[in-house]
C-alpha cells in the first residue's frame, strides 16, 4: 500500500486549512459530538476498508503484465547503458509475457499491474467546509483560475484507489517495433519507442467517498449499539463478511461510547459534508436524510427498528449508484 504525498499538495493543502480556521458558529455548543471525535470511532474500520479494497485490487494484477512492464524498464536500461543484446533479451520476455496474457483474456483491454492508494481528508463542520467552497467559487468566478486550482485539489475527503495497467491494444506492438527497430541497428528511435510505450499506461481511478463511508459506518455502530445484531454495512460492502463488519463496528464502540442517537446524528452530519464537498446534490442525499429521520423516531420512542436498518442499507446502496455508478465502496 502507497499513500502518495507531493510538495504541491502539502501547500495547497495548507492553503485550503487556513480557510477552515474555526469560526464562531463552529465553536458554538451542539446536539452532537464534534466531528473529530465521530470520525475517530469509525476510523480503525475506514483504514480497514481501504486496505480491503487495495488488497481486492492486488488480487486482480497481473502477473505476466507485471513483468512485461518491468522488463520493458529494463530493455531501456539495458540500451542507454549500450547493452542491444540485453535489450532485445528483456524485450523477448515482455513479449511472451503479453502474448500470454491475451491468449488468456483476448477481450482484455487494460492490464492491471499496479495498486496504489491516495488518501485526501479535509476536516472541518459543514459551515467551514460551506466558507472554503464559497471562496474556490468566488475564485472561479473572479477568472483567478491557477489560485483555485490548488485549493480545489485538495478540496476532497476521500480515498483513491489507482490502478496503473497496460493497454494491450497498443503496447505489445511498441515493444515488436523496438525490437525490429533494434534489429536494423537504430537504437535511438528504439528507446524512444520504448519510453513513449512506458508513457501510455493507462491509470484508472476509484473514488471512495470519506464521509459517505463514515455515515454508513455510524449507522453500523447504532445498530450495534441497539442490539440489532449483524450489521447493515455488511449487506451493502461487497467482499466484507457479517462478522468482519460487526466487529469494526463493535470497536467504534468500544472506542467512542456513543448513544444510537448521537452515533445516527453523526451519520447525518457526514452526509451533509459529503454534500458539501459535491459528492452529490440535495436530491441525492434526500432518501437517505428520511431513513435517518425515521430510525431517530423509533429510537426516540423506543420502538422496534427491525427492518429500518436493511432499509439504510438499500438507501447507501443506491447513492452510490447515483454518485459513483457501484454499490460497493
């Protein structure tokens, strides 16, 4: 797992947190704990679901492409240190490799052969985060684009799974084209072919949203909290089993002793900066706010939530249909 981290980003970030000083409105006394601390109960289980989703991605690379890339660096290597024969080896084996791969998978497009994680979370109440938006926009607005720019990158809280992977309709003939190109004796045109070649991969990206991710791990603490039993986040996170998720949320817990009012109140917060950030419109959030709603009624009147949860947890699955086209974070 990589968390990748720039110059750039760290300033930018800098920037963004100056715009989120405290305001008075923040510091105010609320119904609710403060978000640090909310975020603090689910945070062991939001590390875990991003190491689960890099690993399910590490799963799915690709050996042979794998190695197809890295002696593709080395037949490079191998030509500005002057060594052809080197090259033309490691070049051999790339091709075999890939050759390999398609005869496996022909309809196969992208190759993974790399995962990396990206994490970005900007922390602030849903006023601050409201103030920082303004200020991008007015930005924006104003025709000062290059000032936005790096306030906007970092306006986000989120992980970023990237996948790096080879695109099989081209790759494997850039690396017959330096072979021949080799072969005639015109190593310069050759390693430019190659570095062109290592210059097309393909990155693709999946966005789980944080405080999305958050609310629906609240909701599984209150159930928890409740007494319910299995837990809700369990039937809507592909590739995580019941036991698995009740027990992130029975460490949540442990951690923040929070009521199942608190814990839904919470929730509800992080949907309204999931908003706030723009994963998503008012329309979007609406059907999830009423579930919530609903479930502080049964709470508040200590009737049964049987079924209310399962309802929750269809509500999460379409958001992130509508907001990320999956149902699985």
């Amino acid at each position: 797992m990589f968390i990748r981290k720039t110059l750039a980003s760290s300033v930018s970030a800098l920037a963004l947190t100056s715009m989120l000083a405290l305001s008075p409105a923040f510091a105010q006394e609320t119904s609710q704990p403060p978000t640090a601390q909310t975020n603090e109960a689910v945070s062991e289980a939001v590390q875990d679901e991003a190491s689960a989703q890099v690993d399910e991605k590490r799963k799915k690379l690709l050996n042979d492409a794998t190695r197809a890339l890295a002696e593709t660096e080395t037949a490079l290597k191998a030509l500005d240190e002057g060594d052809s024969e080197a090259a033309l080896e490691a070049l051999a084996v790339a091709t075999g490799k890939l050759q390999s791969v398609v005869a496996r998978d022909p309809d196969l497009a992208l190759a993974p052969v790399d995962v990396q994680l990206l994490q970005r979370d900007l922390l602030g109440d849903v006023e601050t985060i409201d103030a920082a938006r303004e200020a991008i926009e007015n930005l924006v607005d104003e025709g000062n684009l290059q000032e936005a720019r790096p306030l906007m990158r970092d306006f986000a809280s989120e992980i970023v799974v990237e996948t790096t992977n080879l695109p099989l309709a081209t790759y494997p003939d850039a690396l017959l084209r330096a072979t021949s190109q080799i072969d005639a004796g015109d190593v310069e045109t050759a390693k430019q072919t190659l570095a062109t070649a290592l210059g097309t991969v393909v990155v693709t990206e999946e966005v789980i949203a944080l405080p999305v991710l958050r609310a629906q791990l609240l909701i599984d603490a209150a159930e928890n909290a409740l007494g319910d039993g299995e837990s809700m986040t369990a039937d809507t996170e592909a590739g995580e089993s019941a036991a698995a998720e009740t027990e992130d949320a029975d460490a949540a817990v442990d951690a923040e002793p929070l009521s199942p009012g608190e814990y839904v109140e919470a929730a509800r917060n992080q949907l309204r900066i999931a908003e706030a950030l723009g994963y998503g419109n008012e329309d979007d959030f609406e059907e999830l706010h009423e579930n919530l709603d609903e479930l502080d009624e049964k709470i508040d009147a200590a009737h049964d939530t049987g079924g209310i949860f399962d309802k929750i947890g269809d509500s999460f699955i379409r958001l992130k249909q509508r907001l990320f086209g999956t149902d699985s974070e």
